[in-house]
C-alpha cells in the first residue's frame, strides 16, 4: 500500500493519475453541524482536500502462462460478459411488442378504461394528440386510441371512467428530485443528501437512503407527478448514483420495490444475459463543492476520477480483445473491475446527469466529456445554457438535454442570469427541455406549473408539456416504460379537471402502474369524496390558454448577456391607454371592486386618459378628450391598483446565497450577542436601514404587478438559516420600482410592524433556543419589564398596546394557542388590543375559530403549504387530497387573511398565487376576495396606511386582466410620483 498526502500548491488532493484506489477510511472529514440545502459551506481548502490513497496494483494478465486453465462454461462466462459491457444500454428492441404484463403489476389490480379523452401522448417530440380511449390491464397501457368493442368485451374485471373530454396525459417524470433523501417532515436522522466524505464518491448510491416513508411522495403525485429522478446533493463533484423511484407504496414496502428498470449492479444479477439497463448518476460543480475548493480543484478531480477509469476500461477491452481472440493462456482469472469506480467506467461507455450553473462550468464540462470520450445525457439547473447553446452542441456523443427551473433564479451568484426566456431559447437551438422541481425546492407537487410557466414565457404547448412527461423519460432512456402513453409501456396516466397548462390544473385521478393512487383510498374503507375542478366548467378550461408575445423581451435579455435593464421608461404628460375591458379601483372604504360606466355596458371601461400619473377621463368618448402624447393598445387588458409582496427579504439585497451583496447579521438577543453601542439588550433594529434600490428581483417584481413591499429582516427557523433571530426587528414598506430612499414616495411607511420568530429548532441545527424560552421572552417583553428608553422596549410597548402590529413567523399549532393564551393575558393586563398577526401558519387551520374569537390575522406563507419540518407537518393539502384548504378554513371562519412567499424571487408570482388560491377553493373565493389577499387585506394585516386613490399605484396589463394567463404587464401609473413606467414591449 502507498499513501498520497497533499504536499500543497493549488491543486491538493489528488496525486498525479497512477493505479490508486480512494482509502474510504481517510477520507472523513469534521461533519459541518448544520447542512445547508442550497447553498454550499465553505471549509478551508488545506484541510478539506487531506486525502490519502491506496495503490491497487491489480495484474489482470498472467505472468505466468502455461498455469492458466478456463472451463467451457468460465469462458462463456468472460465473452458474455464482455459482449454485455460493450452492448448499448437500454431494453431489447422488442420489448413493446406482445408486453402483456408489467413486472411492477400487483395481483389483483382491476384493469381499467378511461373513455372519451383529450388524450396527449407524449410521442414524436409531444406531438401527438388526439380524442379516445385508454385501457390498462395489468399494470401496461393495453391498448389506445380507437379500441375495438372486442377487446373491452374481453377484459374481465373492468373498471369504466368517463372522461367527457377531460385531459389525460402520460405520468409526470420529474427529473431532478430529492425526494426521499431529504424527506418530509425533515428530521436530522433522514437527511442523506450529501455526504462529507470527499468531493469524489461515485460508489455512493441514493437508493441506500430512500425513506419509504416520506410524506412528499403522496403531494407529489397529487400533483400528477408519478416518477421522480432520486439525486444526492451536489456538494460532491460526483455525488453518486441516482435512481428513477415511482412514487406509490409497494406491497413489499422497500425501497427497491419502487425503482424502475433498477440495473443489474444494484438487483445482484451476475448473469449477462439480462438487458444492459441505463444507469444515472449525479456530477456536480461550481458554488456548491466549494468546501472542497475551487473550480479548478474541481475540474482536476474530475479528471483524475476519469482516469482512473479508462484505464481500468482499457484493461477491461484488453481482456476481452484477448479472450476473444482465444488467448486464454494469457489471462488472469480475475475480470478487471474495482467496486469503487465501476460506474465510472460505465459512464465511458454510457450516460450520465450533472448539476451547473454557469457557462464557465459548462465549457469545462464539455472539455472534460471531449477529453474522456463519454456523453452526458442531461445538464440540470444550467443558468447560464441559453446564453451559450453552441458551446453545449459541442459536447462529446451529441447534444444535452437541459433540465430547468421556470423563474427560480437570482438566489446565488451563478443563478444570476438565469432567465424565464431559457426554455425557449434553447428548443430554437433544438436542445431538448425538460422543467423540473429540485425537490423541495419547489415542492414536486407543482412540477406541472414549471411547464405552465415556461408556455407562459413562450414555450410550445407541445414541448411544454413533454418537458415534464416524455423529454426527460427519453434522456433518462426509459421513454419505453413511462413518460409516454403507448401500448405496451406502463400505465402510469393523469386525468386532469383542465388543460394541464391552465394555472392550477389539478388531477382527478392518478394511476400509477393500473393502480389508483389519487384519490387516495382511505385505510378506514370511509372514503370521503373530493370535489375537483369545480369552477372549471367552462371549455376555455379545457383549451391551452393564450399567452403573451415574449419575442421582443427575449432579444433584449440575450443582447444584454442575460441582464437587460428592468427599469423601463418613465414618463410624465399624456398618455392614452384604449381597448381596456377592466378598471379595478379602490373605494373609499378600503376595497376594491371593478369600476363601471352607467350606460356604457357592463363593465367596459374602453378608453382610459392619463394625466401626469392620474386618471383624467374613464370611457368610451375619452379619446375624443385627449390630444397628442402616447397611445398604448391594451388589446382587452386592465387597470387595476398594483399588488403588495411580504415574507421574503425583497428589497434587502441583491443576491440571497452572496453574503456580499446582503445586509449581513443582526444582533442576536437569545444568545447575548448585541453589540454594547446600541444599549439595547434586544438589539432591536430596523429593515429601512438595510433598504437597497433596483435589485433585479424588485424590479422583476414591479415588471409584474407587484408595486408595493413590505419587507422584514426576520428568517423562519425552518429554513434552517443560521442567521434566524427571535427578534427580527422592524419592517418597511417601500415601492418596488423606486429608484432610491430619497425618491418621492419611494418609502411609504418607514416602520410598518414589530416582527419576532418563534418555532423549534432546525433539525440540522441542534442547540438553539428553546420554545418555552422564546415564549418567556416574548411574555417579558409585552408586560413592559424592559425599559421604555430602549428601541426593544419602546416598540413591544407600541405593540402590547395595539400602536403597530406584532407579526410572529410561527408555523405549529400549539405554540400558536400559547400565544392566543398570552395575547388575551397581556390584553387584560394592560386593557388594550393587540393587533397580532401569524405569518407562516401552516397549521393555522386547526385553531382557525379560535383565531377568529381573538381576532388575530395570518398571512399564509407560503401560499401552498408543504411540511417542510415538524411545525409544519399538519398542513391541509387541498384538493385533490382535501376539500379545503387552509385558506378556505380560516375565511369561513371570518379571519383575515393575506397571502405572502418566502424567497424574493417569488415576489413576481404575487398575482398567480391569488388566483391560484381562488382556483383550489372550488369556487369559495371570489376574484375580488383573491385580489385582496395581496392588496388590502395584506395592508391592513401588516399596518400600511394611507394607500388610496392618490397614493396607490395602478397596473396596466396588455391582453386580459392581472390574473390571467395571457395578459402581461405594460407599465405602471404612479399618481404619487406623476408619471407612468412604460416597459419594454411598448417602446
């Protein structure tokens, strides 16, 4: 044995390329205390990279001829062997032909027919759609299309469901996903993401941590979502070998059980007969691996993994070229392999999947595939691929497919210039798209609506809904069992109550191989029924909704690298906006409702005068009114007032995971930490301290109706921040599109509450603060026991008495009636209000009455709950799994409720979430109850006053209201600053 330590210099860690074998037992490093999900930790090169190696002077060839003797049967044995390494991956050509019978199928399982369906195949590229009929029988799609009578004649045991033209579509393949490695709810004995043993760990397999028991797999496939791609993290360069899972429960209940097409090297098969299956694993570089140094570390380690492994491939081809050649005499009686690279050298003969960002990241890779002579099957995450599609054709083997979020970037610096624009500027280049989740990230749930969101911003109905069923089945190579709906592949199938890319299409019905998943049977045998879609009844639902026209927004971010500016052009004077078919205005009282004409039909407003930034003339003789300046066609858009945005740090720094472009730390009371200048033992501070202008998430944000924010320093703990704080200081509430603080109405309320955290503590951050002390300082501070000249006791005063509201982040119902018990305590104590609001609540709706009678607000945040963490783990799914939603409980119940989003590069969604919102109520909520769940409502929860018919921005919207699909928005009208921000579009 020879041991390799670093001798210093940049590239420490990895000897020169010899025959070494990775001593797993020297690679352990101190484990970080907390593990991050996002965002990489940054440890010291010189120690990270201490790595010993083992020499493996394996000798495959005989040194001593005459003594080599091989059966008949070991010789059949080595060809095989040798023929089946060099066979291409994937089934026989004949696998669809006479499937009769799924290995996955469970006895038992009636076949069933869905009849009269809008039927997409996922076939030819997401092509090929048509009307009629699929029948599953044992766990396959039998047959589809045009079903002859004979055929369900002769299927016993049939089970009939009537489609009247509904949407069916092949399961969906979400192709990146933790599912089950990070499960729900997390806890620190189940998370077997990422492992600290070394930046190279391709003998790592995600299979060894799949918990059968994660509460994500069911909201997945009430989603629709049937296959998930199960990755470990990326805070290795090779993380290790990733498995294709469908998501129902198996009668054997193992982890394996619910692999598809699992490959040899993991069921234990040593014959080589079988099929040579498609094996996946997961590579990863950039920000992430930075514990393990820098890029360059990383590319080299790459490549010394690499060449560990052609050599033992040439070793493995030599063997076999000799035994072939009938020169027996000249081989070992060992076949050359090493347990610990042996999917490496499968990956010079196959594919693999990897994580990257930029496009510096991206052209290393493509050098590396070159260099080594193998192809990668699929890029994820790849912020950066549509500024760069000729560098990704270039990649050894042929070109990529890449695996993208919607409008999840800006989070961290290699996200930056990340675009909506991404999915189609690659599918015009001809580079496969697939959207996916990066579970939980987004919740796996909502895969469906990436691909909505890619159509929106201009994607094909056709390749957006391939992105999520047959693209990623075809570059994972089992396009033959799932993500395509043909006879003979299995029948996993959606039926859905609209089009799948109608915002908050929602399964009916979900059957993974034949089985019914969704609705969920009840163990009880007491099924309750669901109601789904109700609302939906029109046939607008069932047609693929309109979208903007992106074209001209799209050359512009490609012209600017990715970058272009957001800020639009302001100007003052007159400008006309006609064909408008909506006003929404606020009242005098405080709402808002749509603004009609007496004698002009209903609700048609038609024109619309400004004037220096306000409203002149509403109505069909207005254009006669107004002489010169702009005209702006709205072609049967809106005007309405502009929404308002709370819950994530908007406005508080540029770049979430870039500690340089934030405010950094604030004090930390619980643990003593206050700096003795500020003489206040709680440290209290304020976020309009921390303001910053023109980041690109505001102005995203104002690009789509959001004018308003209101902003706090407070993190939730379940977010598993170290930087959370129980007291989290004072908000602000400012204007998106403003330029700077010293702008004209560019902060409109300098604090707007008081804001503490309360909840247990992260499952990856053991040691904080307790429940019970968090409640005791908050007890201590409402009774007025810290002086009044101090900025901590001065402001609970404030809030004791009901001056400006207390918002605590708290998700667990239990701590929330503690504090229903202290609110009404210190009520009495000092005979006030208090004006307490819940944000977060996810599990609000189980004291939703109680809430009422105290009369405390939650804004629910996020607006789609998902049990994240142990306080969140009683959340009320909706349908297709409850009837209710939270939302719903707590209105019922006369509580007032606003909606908020965690990170600021949701901030845009403000509008889709409403609608959402009044979409899953099944008709309970109302447009104009939705619009308050982001405007007035929201204002009177968090105290922001003075927003009226002077003061408050209206929005503009080209193509339908500010809650549809097709409607985009074209500027702003802003009264208080005397001008309307007019957006790219309409230059």
């Amino acid at each position: 044995m020879s041991t390799h330590k670093p001798s210093g210099g940049p590239s420490k860690g990895i000897p020169p390329p010899s025959r070494t074998t990775i001593n797993n037992e020297s690679l352990n490093t101190p484990r970080n205390a907390r593990l991050k999900l996002t965002a990489a930790c940054l440890v010291f090169l010189s120690v990270c990279f201490t790595w010993t190696f083992r020499s493996s002077p394996v000798t495959f060839f005989s040194a001593n001829e005459s003594h080599r003797v091989f059966s008949v049967k070991q010789q059949q044995d080595i060809l095989g062997r040798c023929a089946a390494i060099r066979a291409e991956p994937g089934p026989p050509a004949d696998f669809l032909v006479g499937r009769d019978k799924s290995d996955r199928f469970e006895p038992g399982t009636n076949a069933t027919l869905i009849r009269n369906a809008n039927i997409f195949t996922g076939e030819k590229n997401g092509t090929v759609f048509y009307r009629g009929d699929i029948l599953m029988d044992k766990g396959i799609i039998r047959a589809i299309g045009d079903i002859p009578g004979r055929v369900i004649e002769n299927t016993p045991n049939l089970t009939t469901v009537e489609a009247n033209g509904a949407w069916v579509t092949p399961g969906l393949v979400d192709m990146h996903s933790h599912l089950g490695i990070v499960s729900s709810p997390i806890m620190s004995g189940a998370i077997d993401v990422d492992s600290a043993k070394g930046p190279i760990l391709p003998w790592l397999r995600s299979v060894d941590g799949l918990n059968t028991h994660d509460e994500g797999y069911q909201l997945a496939m009430a989603g629709g979502v049937t296959t998930v791609q199960v990755l470990p993290g990326s805070e290795n360069a090779i993380g290790g070998q990733s498995f294709f899972v469908k998501l129902r429960p198996t009668s054997e209940r193992s982890a394996i059980s619910m692999i598809v097409d699992p490959p040899n090297s993991l069921t234990g098969d040593s014959g080589w007969s079988a099929p040579n299956r498609w094996r996946h694993m997961k590579q990863a570089c950039g920000e992430n691996l930075r514990r393990y140094g820098n890029r360059m570390d990383t590319m080299w380690s790459f490549r010394f993994a690499y060449n560990e492994a052609k050599q033992i491939k040439a070793a493995q081809d030599l063997y076999c070229a000799r035994a072939e050649a009938g020169r027996w005499d000249t081989l070992d009686y060992v076949f050359p392999d090493n347990l610990q690279w042996e999917i490496l050298v499968d990956v010079l003969r196959g594919k693999i999947s990897n994580h990257c960002y930029e496009a510096v990241d991206l052209d290393a890779l493509v050098r590396l595939s070159n260099e080594f002579k193998f192809n990668i099957a699929s890029i994820h995450h790849a912020a950066e691929a549509w500024l760069v599609p000729d560098l990704l054709k270039r990649m050894w083997g042929g070109i990529p497919t890449v695996a993208l979020f919607a409008t999840v970037y800006r989070f961290k610096r290699e996200s930056y210039r990340g675009s909506e624009y991404a999915p189609r500027v690659l599918a015009d280049e001809g580079i496969p798209v697939v959207m996916k989740s990066d579970h939980p990230v987004i919740n796996s749930r909502y895969l469906a609506n990436e691909a909505q969101q890619a159509h929106y911003f201009g994607l094909s109905e056709s390749l957006a809904l391939a992105s999520i069923t047959s693209t990623p089945a075809t570059a994972a190579g089992l396009s033959h069992r799932i993500g395509v709906l043909q006879k003979g592949a299995d029948a996993d199938v959606v039926l859905w109550d609209s089009h799948p890319l109608q915002l908050g299409a929602t399964p009916v019905k979900v059957w993974i191989d034949g089985i019914l998943q969704i609705p969920v049977p009840a163990k009880d045998g007491q099924n309750v029924p669901v109601e789904v879609g109700k609302g939906k009844e029109g046939d607008r639902w069932g047609r693929v909704p309109s979208v903007p026209n992106w074209d001209k927004e799209r050359e512009e971010a490609l012209k600017w690298d990715g970058l272009p500016p957001l800020k639009g052009r302001s100007q003052a004077g007159l400008i006309t906006f006609t064909n408008v078919k909506k006003v929404w205005k606020r009242t005098q009282e405080g709402t808002i409702e749509e603004f009609g004409n007496e004698g002009e039909g209903s609700g048609f407003a038609g024109n619309v005068v400004v004037l220096n930034g306000k409203i002149a003339c509403v109505g069909q003789t207005c254009s006669s009114r107004a002489e010169g300046g702009q005209t702006i066609d709205l072609k049967g858009g809106s005007i309405s007032p502009g929404l308002m945005s709370y819950g994530s740090l908007l406005g508080l720094g540029e770049i979430m995971g870039e500690p340089s472009t934030l405010d950094g730390e604030i004090p930390d009371a619980m643990a003593n930490r206050v700096p003795k200048l500020l003489d206040d033992d709680g440290g209290l501070v304020r976020a309009m301290d921390a303001l910053v202008f023109q980041t690109r998430d505001a102005l995203t944000a104002y690009r789509s109706g959001v004018t308003l924010a209101t902003s706090s320093l407070a993190k939730p703990i379940y977010l598993g921040d170290p930087s959370s704080r129980f007291l989290s200081g004072l908000s602000v509430a400012f204007r998106t599109g403003a330029s700077h603080a010293m702008e004209r109405g560019a902060i409109l309320q300098n604090v707007v509450a008081l804001h503490a955290v309360l909840g247990r503590n992260h499952p990856m951050a053991p040691g904080g603060t307790s429940v019970s002390t968090q409640l005791a300082a908050l007890r201590r501070l409402l009774y007025g026991w810290e002086s009044r000249d101090r900025e901590t006791g001065y402001w609970f005063r404030k809030a004791a008495e009901g001056v400006i509201p207390l918002v605590i982040e708290v998700n667990s119902a239990d701590i929330m009636a503690s504090l229903l018990i202290m609110k009404a305590d210190v009520e009495d104590r000092i005979g006030s209000r208090m004006r307490m609001v819940f944000s977060g609540a996810a599990e609000a709706h189980l004291l939703a009455h109680e809430i009422s009678i105290s009369q405390v607000g939650v804004i629910l945040n996020p607006a789609r709950p998902y049990p994240m963490v142990w306080d969140q783990r009683r959340i009320l799914p909706g349908p297709p799994l409850t009837n209710d939603t939270a939302l719903v409980v707590l209105l019922n119940e006369g509580v007032v409720v606003g909606l908020g989003v965690r990170s600021s590069w949701e901030a845009r969604h403000a509008r889709y979430d409403a609608k959402w919102a009044s979409l899953e109520s099944n008709g309970r909520i109302k447009e104009h109850q939705a619009y308050a769940l982001v405007t007035t409502d929201l204002e009177k929860l968090l105290g922001v006053r003075e927003i009226d018919e002077e003061t408050a921005d209206l929005v503009a919207t080209e193509g339908g209201s500010i809650f549809d699909q097709s409607s985009k928005v074209v500027g702003v009208i802003s009264p208080k600053r005397g001008f309307v921000d007019i957006f790219e579009s309409q230059i």
